[in-house]
C-alpha cells in the first residue's frame, strides 16, 4: 500500500475522503448558525452556545484525529483542532 493509498483509502481498500457528519459536527454546526439568530444584546446566551460550539468541534476534531479512516481525515481533525485552539488564544 502506497502513501496515496494510506492517504485516501480505509481498511477494506475504499476511496474516503467525507462522510456523514456525526454528531459533535451537527452541535457545532446548529450552535454555529444559531448565533446568527440570537439577539447580540443577550451576551451570556452567545457566550454558552460559543462554548458549545468550541467543545463540540473540539470533541470531532479529537475524534477524526484519534480514529480517522485514513490520514487524511486525521490530518483534517489535526488541523482543525490546532486552528481552534489557537483561535481560542
């Protein structure tokens, strides 16, 4: 098995490259977009549900990087958790 295989293929030889987002991905994606909705004066709201969607994308990205179908989807959840922790700083 190539390096191009190890990249984009699972264990039974299938090209994966997306798939179905589980659920720490729809948290983060229904907190994301409900922050669009909520009154900008309600600070503690925004604030709770900023929180919801920091660990939820946190909790995916740790996810994707410790079982990853191959290492590119882990490469995604490295990257994505670097570029969230460091937003957070």
């Amino acid at each position: 098995m190539n390096i191009i295989d190890k990249c984009f293929k699972d264990n039974k030889g299938k090209v994966v490259i997306g798939q179905a987002p589980n659920l720490p991905l729809i948290v983060w994606g229904i907190s994301r977009l409900s922050i669009l909705f909520i009154n900008s004066s309600n600070v503690s709201l925004i604030s709770l549900i900023d929180k919801i969607s920091f660990g939820s994308i946190i909790i995916w990205a740790g996810l994707e990087l410790y079982s990853g179908v191959n290492l590119f989807r882990r490469a995604v959840g490295l990257i994505i958790l670097i570029f969230s922790i460091q937003g957070r700083l």
